[in-house]
C-alpha cells in the first residue's frame, strides 16, 4: 500500500500470527528495489498492546532496517486495512473510526470508502512537541524556531518539529536551488539532533498552499512524508509564513493539514491505496 506514494510493505498479523522475527534486518531486504518487493520500508498490522485499548498496532521499519515512531502516510494505509477487516465503529459524515496504535500513542482515524482501492483518511496526529530537548535537537531556547543551520558551507535556518518523530523544516526561495540528495543526509546525520532527523525543504505559496520535498530519516528521498507535512504547516505558522489550514504539494500528491490552534492537534487529510497483496517466500 502507498499513501501519496511514500510506499511500504505492510504484514498481516492481525488474521495470523505474527512469527518471531527480526524485522529491522528483514526491512532492507525486503525494501529492496532491486532484489526485494522494493518500498520505503516494513509495517507490522498487529494486535494493540493491550485488548481493547486500539484497534490494531502499527510497528514501523525504515527502509534501511531502523526502528520509526510514526509515519503518517502509513497510518491512513494502516487504517484502511483496519477498517476493511470490519473493525472500527461509525463516524460522523459516514465515516468508519478505528484507533491505530504506533509508538508515539494511539491515534483515532477516520475512513472513507475502506473497500476501495482508493480511500480517503483523516488522521488526528496529535498535538506538536516544540520543547528542543523533546524533540530531540541540541539548541538553546524553549523553541527552535528559524535557528541558523551551516551545512556544506552554506547557512540556512531551520524550525524544529516533532510529531512524535523529529523533523527540521527550511523554508527556501526555490525549491529546485537545493540539492537536497546532498544536504538531506548531511542534514539527517548532523550532531545537532542527537537520534537524526526528517528533512524538509519547503516554499510557502499564499497561507493556504505549501509546495515540499523530503529527505526521510533512514529511507532518504521520498515521493511524500505525511508526518513532515504536518511539522511543515506548524513551522509555517509559527515563522509566520502560513495560515493553520494549508494545502501541501508533495512530489506524490496533495494533503490537506489543519492546525486550528496552538494548544490543539494537527489533522492531516489524504489517500490510502492498495497496489497488491501476496506471500513473501523467505523466513
């Protein structure tokens, strides 16, 4: 399955029982493009923590074997396998809700036309963490807010964002001026951030439109990052640069993200697709 084409392998565990495995050296293999299935990365669909407490569990794999907190393209695709295995309850405008687990909480999702090849879901992504010690990113301040950044001999600034995961958010003049296979990985493995972090270039177009591109931790460039449009449209508002419903562009398509308020969650909106299913042959 694939959300705006940020695409991962996602295993069943919810029907079967999820053997014993070591899943961040199976990731790589099997998100090979080249001698694997070929994604960004591995999911588990598993049974909540707890019974009754979500739905089902998400366990995320980056594509080069490490563990990730949340993915928020993989949380709608998540859902929407969720949703279709007749879990979930109704919601309002016809939608199913159903509550995913991932390492940052359980999170309530709504699904639009599970049963389709394409459905719809908006995904509550929980309230920003600013706080720089939280997220991690070793600065001074109660906040990392348009913090100068030298990278490669060339000085930026940047906004820090977690969402349970950590991201740093640029925003740029022109995106096509920035080599971002060059700087995303000496960006991602900077000192400043302690357990690495997701890159953002991004260029705000009006308050309501935000075109970006990603390098994603531990998977690298990518078609769309849902959980960094997100820490784009918070870092847009708090630089001042947008307003608090924004349409993102990604190379993969469009999300529609809402921050209605500084104390309130973020709510990202977008499509959820399956492209097959089948049986990995190996152990």
């Amino acid at each position: 399955m694939h959300g705006l084409g940020n695409d991962y392998v996602y295993i069943d565990g919810l029907s079967q029982p999820t053997p014993q495995h070591d899943w961040g050296s199976l990731a790589p293999i099997i998100s090979d493009r080249h001698r694997g299935v070929g994604s960004d990365g591995l999911i588990l669909i598993v049974p909540p923590d707890e019974p009754g407490a979500a739905d089902a569990r998400m366990i995320m794999f980056n594509a080069d074997g490490s563990r990730g907190e949340m993915c928020g393209n993989g949380i709608r695709c998540v859902a929407k396998f969720v949703a279709r295995s007749g879990r979930g309850r109704p919601a309002p405008d016809h939608a199913i809700r159903v509550r995913i687990q991932s390492d940052c909480g359980v999170s309530d999702v709504d699904v639009w036309d599970a049963d389709a090849a394409v459905a719809r879901a908006r995904v509550d992504m929980g309230r920003p963490i600013l706080n720089p010690s939280d997220i991690p990113v070793r600065v001074f301040g109660d906040r990392c807010v348009a913090h100068p950044l030298r990278v490669a001999s060339a000085d930026f600034r940047m906004t820090c964002v977690s969402m349970g995961n950590p991201h740093a958010v640029f925003f740029v003049d022109d995106l096509t001026a920035i080599d971002l296979p060059r700087l995303g990985p000496l960006i991602e493995h900077d000192p400043v951030f302690p357990r690495r972090v997701n890159v953002h270039v991004a260029t705000a177009r009006g308050a309501d439109k935000v075109v970006m591109r990603s390098w994603e931790r531990g998977a690298g460039l990518t078609q769309a990052c849902g959980s960094g449009a997100c820490a784009v449209v918070v870092a847009g508002v708090l630089e001042r640069r947008t307003g608090r419903s924004v349409r993102v562009h990604l190379p993969g398509g469009e999300l529609s993200i809402d921050w209605p308020a500084d104390d309130a969650t973020v709510q990202m909106t977008g499509p959820a697709e399956e492209v097959f299913h089948g049986v990995w042959p190996r152990p």
